[in-house]
C-alpha cells in the first residue's frame, strides 16, 4: 500500500497527527493548571495557619471562648484591610514611576 493520495496520503496523516498532538497537549495543559491550583490552594492553607497561630500567639487570641474568637475576627479584618492599603500604596507608587525611561539622547 503506497502513500500517494486519498486518505492515507502523507498530507493527511501529517494533519491527523497534528489534531492528535493537539487534543494531548490540551488535555495536558489542563492537567498541568489542576496541579498548580491545588498545590497554590495548599501553599495558602498552610502560609494562613502559621499566619492564625503566629498572631494569635504574639496577641494572646484564645480561640476557645466566643470573645476570643471576636477579637481574632477583628484581628483579622484589621490586618486584611493593612494589606489592601499596602496594596494600594504600592500600586499607586508603580503606576507613577518613570516607565518610559529618558527621553533625552545620549551623546557617543
């Protein structure tokens, strides 16, 4: 059987192959996002317990009576919204940067 036209011509196992490489390496990134979200979704578990255990130590939360749980609460918030003003102050610092470099030319 020789491979010179029809559907078992060169072109069109050339594309097949292509479609089937294709498909493959979408199945694969999708597998290879999964993996990143979930180790990003652990990192984030464990970096928010030693955060919780940290402050509620250094602050003396106990977290075994309902007061204690509203302080860590408020705790929580109050440093939630430090982040978010951190954040801003520091966007607002990059966004007013000289990006664009000198404008002046240089003298060789």
């Amino acid at each position: 059987m020789a491979f010179d036209g029809g559907i078992f011509s060169w072109a069109s196992i050339f594309g097949l192959t292509m479609v089937c490489i294709a498909i493959w390496l979408f199945i694969e990134i999708k597998r290879v996002q999964h993996k990143i979200i979930a180790v990003a979704l652990i990192i984030l578990i464990i970096v928010g317990y030693i955060g919780v255990a940290s402050v509620g130590k250094n602050n003396d939360v106990k977290l075994t009576t309902i007061p204690g749980i509203f302080d860590a609460v408020k705790l929580y918030f109050a440093w939630f919204g430090t982040l978010f003003t951190n954040v801003k102050t520091i966007l607002s610092n990059a966004f007013s940067l000289n990006w664009g470099g000198d404008k002046i030319k240089h003298k060789t």
